[in-house]
C-alpha cells in the first residue's frame, strides 16, 4: 500500500465515528472559549481522543473590533478568523446545538441548510458565548439593531450611509425637514465600550468623509447616547469614564445618563424620562445576556449563566464543562464581596480566551492527560478606541487617554488576534486607514430583517424561547 492510500486509509477510519472507539469530545461554540478549548485539547489529547468542534459558522469573530467593521475601517473579512485554517486536523460541524441530552450524551445539531441531527459526547464543554440583552420594550425586537455579528456592523454601516445619503436628496421643505431630522439622529443605547465606541467611531468617521454629501454637513447629525447607568465606560473606572464623557461630549454628541428607552417605532425612541426623539437608528448595546441555550439545559444558572466550579465543570454532572460569556465562573483574583461571596469573571474576550485553555486542560486531565487546575487570572484592563487618535486603556490598572491609549489599544488587539494572517491583515488594514481615503461605499448589504436581534443572533431557535 503506498504512503497516501494508507493515510487516506487511516483517516476515513477515524473520520467515521461508528469505528472510532476513542472518548468523543464535544466543543460548542468556536469564539474565544471554544476555539482556545479546541486548539489546547487538540494539541493536548492529540490521536487519543476525537475532538469535534460545533458553530453555526466556519470562522472565529474577533468582535471587539466590530466598530471599527461598522465604520469601514476594517474589512470584515479581518476580523473572521477560518476556523478550518487555524484549527487543521480538527472535526468540525457547522451549525447552532438546540439542545443538549445530559442523560443520553449527545446535543442536537440544527445546520443551517439541512436537517437536524445528534451527536453524542463522552467529554462536553459549552462554550455558546453571550447575545444582546434585549429587554421588554414595545417595539424594540422590530427596530432595535445590535453590534455582536458581522451582519449587524455591516447593516448599521450602510444604514448610516444609507440615512445621510437620503436627507442629502431632500427636498427644504417643512415635510422634508421633518424626514431630515429622523434621518439624521442616531440613538445608542448602553454606554459601555459597545455603544460608545460606536458612537464615538461613526461620529469620527462620519465628520471624516463629508464630501459625500452636498446639503448634508456631518455637524447636522444629532448623536444620542443614552444609559440608566450613572457613567459612561464604567468598566474602565471614574477617572476614564469622565474622560471618555469630556471626549464624546467635545464632539458634540448628546450623553443622557440615567435614562433609557421605554418605547420604539421606526421613527421615533421615547426615553423614560417622557422625551420622544425622532429617529430611523436605534442601536442596542444595554449589555449582553448568555446564550438562550444555556436556560435550555435546565441547570442552575447565575444571572443567566451556568453555573460551574473554579476548574469550570458544571457541578454534579461528570463530563460537562462551560466557559466564556455563558458560564459563571468563579472569579478566584478579584475582590470577595461584602457578604463573602466569590464575584464572577466578567464577559470579556480577555476571561473567555483564557478560560478555553484552562477547560482544555481539565478536559484533558480527566482523560488521564496531565493534571487540572482551577482558572485565575487578574484582569490586564481593557481598551476603548473612540476614532482618529483619541482613545483610553487601562493596561495593568494605569489609566491611560489619547495617542498613549490608541497605542496601547491597537497593540492589546494585536497580540489578542489568534493567528499571524489576522494580525498581519489587521495592522495593514489600519495602515490602509491612516494613509488612503477613508472607505465609504455600501457592499456586502443586509436586509433590515435579518439585523435584527433575533435573526442576527439566532436567539429564537431554542426549545424554550
Ligand atoms: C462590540 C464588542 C466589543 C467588545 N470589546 C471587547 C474588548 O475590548 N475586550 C474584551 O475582552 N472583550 C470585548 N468584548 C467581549 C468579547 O467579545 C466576549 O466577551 C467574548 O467574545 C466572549 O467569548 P465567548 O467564547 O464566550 O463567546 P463568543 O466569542 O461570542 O463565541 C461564542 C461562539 O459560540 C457560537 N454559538 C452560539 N450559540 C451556539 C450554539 N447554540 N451552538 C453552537 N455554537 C454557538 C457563536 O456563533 C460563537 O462562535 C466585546 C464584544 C463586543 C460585541
């Protein structure tokens, strides 16, 4: 038999799961926690056991950069990483797991072009991350648009255009006025690093490429950024909360702290407060709630999230494990609150990453490969990019704005982009940036339907939603 007829040989073998007598691990999810959990336990188990990674797509989403898609900066294409590319040798299906049989060991997969089917585990780690907290407010699920799937950067990208582009055309007339004025308001809601490095971003790029439009001058747009929250980024502290405010607040847009929206229509927000903005765009980013699989599993969950050890197995059922956005994981270095309660570790890429690796391991060591740990990690900050060179980080709790910022920013995404073809495709896209024309035409369109929430994010294909 030559070299290749017995590779080929040995490879259908393996491939076919009903000769395959190894233990079947199960990975869902390929963002930062599930693809770090498949490439550790790859590299770990390596020929003893099978390890098959489930997402409903073929690349891993680098989504802190999604502003920066949104605003044209970046290809969208940079930001995706092949899955098929970094993780060679891996099994992979595509297609969202519904649900999840703890007592028959096996999840359902639903692609999205053919028919559901099962697929049993010995080892599973869940990994499904998190979707846009929606709340119950009339008319939101029809007109509020997200910021967590390439679909939605790319709609809210031409839609903004799309907006501007309009108003260009009308007519000065009081009906025409009006229309302006909806066309030309853009409401965030959720102050965090989402809502306002959107804001911040668009606003940037939108003053950026004014020749665009003749009637139209970007000092006319009305930019809205509201929050029941009582600061703006609290999640890089007072001091570069009240600097990020100084810098949105320099650029004229609008910053309406604890208030939020009660009521949307496709042409107007009403905020709690009574106020009724005219308005066609109404971006959500109030926060993120885990995936809706994960209130279908039935176990107890922590604020929406499943609840695990500090070496991430689900307490009380052998060969389940969950990390990232889904899972509450203990947050062994952070602070113990005032009852002695452990907190948990916050939905960041930076926990998520980190925490596959740690699952990965453990995985691994229950196989009889290495030994466990439980998962610590201090937090090294986070970084908020607000356009052109204005930005601000906290690397290692020193509070950082401007150019030192935008520098610490970039260099953190960087070195946080999984392989060396997303870097390299990165850094000479905001090379491009910084020398050429900024980007302003509409490709890739999305259908309104299909940014909204629920069909961008999947959230309606669940058991029990
Ligand atoms: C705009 C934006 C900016 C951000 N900026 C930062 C930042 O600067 N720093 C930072 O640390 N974090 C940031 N984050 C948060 C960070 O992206 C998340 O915390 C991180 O992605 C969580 O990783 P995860 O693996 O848990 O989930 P994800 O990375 O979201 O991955 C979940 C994966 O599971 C898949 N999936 C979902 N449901 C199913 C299912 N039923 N079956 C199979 N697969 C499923 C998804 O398609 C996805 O591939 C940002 C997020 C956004 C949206």
């Amino acid at each position: 038999m030559t070299r290749y007829r017995r590779r080929t040989a040995h490879r259908s073998r393996r491939d076919d799961p009903t000769s395959d007598q190894r233990p079947r691990i199960v990975v869902v999810g390929g963002g930062f926690a599930g693809f770090y959990a498949t490439r550790s336990l790859h590299r770990l188990v390596r020929d003893q056991a099978r390890v098959t990674l489930v997402s409903p797509a073929d690349f891993l989403l680098y989504s802190p950069l999604l502003p920066e898609v949104a605003t044209g900066v970046l290809d969208p294409r940079d930001i995706a990483v092949p899955l098929r590319q970094a993780l060679p040798g891996v099994h992979q299906l595509y297609g969202h797991v519904t649900a999840v049989d703890l007592d028959s060991r096996t999840v359902r997969i639903s692609p999205r072009d053919s028919a559901p089917h099962d697929l049993a585990w010995d080892r599973l780690v869940l990994a499904p991350g998190s979707v846009t907290r929606e709340f119950d407010i009339p008319g939101m699920p029809e007109h509020a648009h997200g910021l967590k799937t390439l679909p939605e950067a790319t709609f809210l990208r031409n839609h903004v255009l799309a907006q501007l582009d309009r108003a260009d055309a009308l007519p000065d007339t009081d009906a025409g006025r009006r229309e302006r004025e909806e066309l030309l308001t853009v409401v965030a809601v959720g102050a965090g690093y989402t809502g306002t490095e959107f804001v911040a971003q668009t606003q940037h790029w939108v003053r950026g490429i004014a020749s665009r439009w003749t009637t139209v001058d970007p000092a006319d747009v009305r930019w809205l950024l509201v929050d029941v929250a009582t600061q703006v980024l609290p999640e890089l502290g007072p001091r570069l909360g009240r600097a990020a405010l100084k810098i949105l607040q320099r650029r004229g847009v609008e910053v309406r702290l604890g208030v939020t929206v009660s009521a949307a229509t496709g042409t107007s927000v009403t905020l709690t407060d009574g106020t009724v903005v005219a308005t066609r765009t109404l971006v959500w980013s109030a926060g993120v709630a885990p995936s809706p699989l994960i209130a279908a599993l039935g176990l107890p969950t922590s604020r929406g999230r499943l609840v695990v050890d500090a070496d991430l197995s689900v307490p009380g059922h052998t060969g389940l494990w969950a990390a990232g956005d889904a899972a509450a994981v203990p947050d062994l270095a952070g602070m113990t609150t005032a009852d002695g309660q452990v907190p948990v570790t916050a939905p960041t890429a930076q926990h998520a990453q980190r925490q596959g690796v740690v699952v990965a391991r453990n995985v691994a060591a229950s196989l009889g490969i290495g030994s466990s740990k439980r998962y610590r990690h201090r937090d090294l900050g986070l970084v908020a990019d607000f356009g052109g060179t204005a930005a601000a980080a906290r690397p290692l709790g020193i509070p950082l704005t401007g150019p030192a910022a935008k520098v610490v920013a970039r260099g953190y995404h960087l070195y946080a982009l999984p392989t060396i073809p997303a870097r390299i495709r990165v850094a000479t896209d905001w090379l491009y940036a910084s020398i050429l024309p900024t980007r302003v035409v509409q490709l890739d369109t999305v259908r309104a339907e299909d940014a909204v929430i629920r069909s961008a994010q999947s959230t309606g294909i669940y058991a029990d939603t």
